[in-house]
C-alpha cells in the first residue's frame, strides 16, 4: 500500500495488478483481528529492515514494527526520503529514521509507571549492526561518507536506550512491510504481527489473474451443467 501511495500520479499496469492483489486480500480476509498481548519481562521488540533502491528514483524503503509481548501495535512502511549507495547505509538511514519513536515509546511507557528492561533492536545486516554499535570504529572507505548524524543511533546504544541485536532473514518480522511476501513465509509474519495461529488457514490463499485484476479462486466457480 505504501508502494502504490508512490505511484498515484504515474500508474502503470503492473501498478494495477498490485492494486487488484490488495483489493483481494481485503475482500479475503475482513475479519482478521489484531490482538495484543504484553510480557512480564519488560521488553521491548523492534523489528527494523530495508530494501535497497526499490523505488523509481533508487530511494530505499523502511519498514519495521514493535511488539510488547505477542503482537505488534505500531506498524512502519516508508520510502526513504534520501538516496543511499548500499544496502548497509539502508538500513543505517532505515533505523536513524524509526530511532526517535523507539525513544519515544520507551519514555511513555516509563511515564506511565511500566518497568522497562531492555529496548532491543533487531536487524538482519550485519554490517550495519557493527556501525550502529560502534561508530567511527567500524568505519571504512565505504561508509565515511555517511553523515556523523546517523551516529546517533551509537550515542543512544552507549546511553544503553536501545540495544541492538542480530536477526535471521527469515525471522524478520518487518520484511513484509519493506517487500511483498508470499505463502508460508507471509502467513508467519502475518502472524506474528496480528497475533494469529501460523497454521495455514482452510480458506483459498491463490489468485488468478482476470483482465489484469487479480481475482481470488473462490469467486471463479463455475455452476455444474444441466443433463
């Protein structure tokens, strides 16, 4: 959805056979609900990603999402609004630009009187955990030309704000807000951030294309001849 927002003023077909591949879905599946659970152990989840250069004019995409326990009630997916020369500075740009509400959600959270144990992080580049932890120390020709102001994400993991910890590709929740996911691996994000068994539901999952419009099985059925 973030995606097509981009392309409102210059659609093509291949825009449009997205839109028809949301539309379904919403037609699918109006019921699903979000329901949140919190932990006793006082941590918070974030999961930050981005897709490197996946807009018309090589901007990158951020997605991420956080959870307290099982859930996620806040849910990001944004183009990037500068231009990045690699998947490392991506993510380095992805998580400057989620870091003030990570702060900020932490400060409420203790305001209210809650407990909080841990902020963590959780990123699938390793290169750009290294940065954020270390700053200038894990600096090469590559990356001195990123601005000392994404530093700041080290200055707030030294202050001991936010920790940053490593993920699995696979394990990252918010690839889904950053790239469109399919199948089993959907179904397991979609879980994870709706709170939702990961068992694959008995409903139709597959569309068909009609006239450029993706089409969901259940409503292609045909009735069964007279004899």
């Amino acid at each position: 959805v973030a995606f097509l927002c981009t392309r409102v003023q210059n659609p093509d077909e291949d825009d449009f056979k997205k839109l028809g591949r949301c539309l379904s879905y919403l037609q699918n599946y109006p019921d699903i609900p979000l329901t949140l659970e919190a932990s006793k152990d006082g941590v918070i989840k974030w999961w930050v990603d981005a897709s490197f250069a996946v807009h018309s004019d090589y901007k990158s995409h951020t997605g991420a999402c956080m959870s307290l326990g099982k859930g996620c009630p806040i849910n990001i997916s944004s183009k990037q609004k500068i231009n990045t020369r690699s998947s490392t500075e991506a993510e380095l740009v992805g998580v400057n630009d989620v870091l003030a509400l990570i702060l900020w959600v932490r400060h409420f959270l203790e305001a209210q009187g809650f407990t909080i144990t841990d902020n963590v992080v959780y990123q699938d580049n390793m290169s750009s955990i290294l940065l954020e932890k270390n700053g200038r120390q894990s600096s090469g020709k590559k990356t001195r030309h990123i601005e000392i102001r994404y530093f700041f994400i080290t200055d707030n993991v030294h202050r001991k704000k936010a920790s940053i910890e490593h993920c699995p590709t696979e394990e990252m929740v918010s690839d889904s807000h950053t790239k469109p996911t399919q199948g089993a691996l959907f179904r397991k994000h979609r879980g994870t951030i709706m709170n939702l068994p990961t068992t694959p539901p008995t409903g139709p999952q597959e569309c068909v294309e009609a006239d450029g419009i993706q089409t969901p099985l259940q409503n292609q059925t045909q009735p069964a001849e007279s004899t």
